[in-house]
C-alpha cells in the first residue's frame, strides 16, 4: 500500500472532527466500551488540547488520508503513569480498518518517537480482546507486559524497550 497519511495537531478548531469520531461506538468499543457522549467527547477533547500544549513534538495528532480525508487519530504522548515512557495510540473510522492504516500510523508515530526521543521506551495499551491492535504491535516489536484491569477497564499493555 503506498497510500501515504499524514499528521496533523489537534487544534481547538477540530472538536467537531474528534467527535464525529468518538460518538461511534464500534469505534469505541476497545477504547471505552461505547461511543462517547458529546459532554464526554468535550471533555476528553480539552484534556487532548492540553496535552498538545504542553508538547512541542509529541501529543494527539489527526490522521488524514492522501486526499485529505479525515480518518481518525493518534497520539504519541507521554505516559501519565510514567513519565519516562511514551505511549503510542490510534483510532481510526471503521470504514478504514483491516486496510493497512494502522501500520502507516504506527510508521508515522513511531519515526516521530525514534526522531525525537530514540532511547525512549514506548508502551501501547489496548483492550485484550482487540486482537487485532495486538497483532499490530508486536508487528513492530511490542510484547505484552501486563493482562488485567486499570481504570475499570479490560487492559493489555505492551512495550517497545529502546535503548542507548
């Protein structure tokens, strides 16, 4: 597939982009079970907007197809739990799964982490039954670490250990 995506920073503009997104809730369902109400999107959009601007690089990105189509988004941010860590994440419009997306976002997140933060280890948290996010993970080195539940939800995490 040489369909290129490319990333672009959430801006206070894009509110209703992000919620076209997350009110699905097949999207959701690995994320946080349903579609996320228009109050619970405003509020998860906000926290986004305030992680970008306390990152230059790193943060919550849109995810455009060539032609510019909006099909979802990602993030490589720093880890709330450990701030020594970056996490990677995505969610994309169901009409885009199972067609390769997901290996050029993680491509794209992956290199910005290797440019800016190489030695950085980066975790991927995901919802056990996703298999397929799984599979895309360990495609590019992650294995599982934990099986459990944090924050009331079904958790899986992964790691990509980077080193010097």
């Amino acid at each position: 597939m040489t369909n290129t995506i490319q990333l672009q920073r959430y801006t206070a503009a894009d509110f209703t982009l992000f919620y076209s997104l997350v009110k699905e809730d097949n999207v959701m369902r690995y994320v946080s079970g349903q579609g996320l109400t228009i109050e619970q999107a405003q509020k998860k959009f906000n926290s986004i907007l305030a992680v970008n601007a306390q990152d230059p690089i790193f943060g919550y990105f849109k995810i455009y197809d060539a032609e510019g189509t909006y099909m979802g988004d990602g993030k490589m941010e720093w880890n709330k739990r450990d701030r020594t860590q970056l996490e990677i994440g995505y969610i994309l419009k169901e009409m885009y799964w199972g067609k390769g997306y997901g290996t050029q976002i993680c491509t794209a997140l992956l290199a910005l982490a290797q440019k800016h933060a190489p030695t950085t280890t980066i975790i991927g948290i995901i919802d056990p039954a996703n298999a397929a996010s799984r599979r895309l993970l360990e495609k590019f080195g992650f294995t599982s670490f934990f099986v459990g539940v944090e924050d009331d939800l079904p958790t899986e995490k992964l790691i990509l250990v980077k080193g010097d």
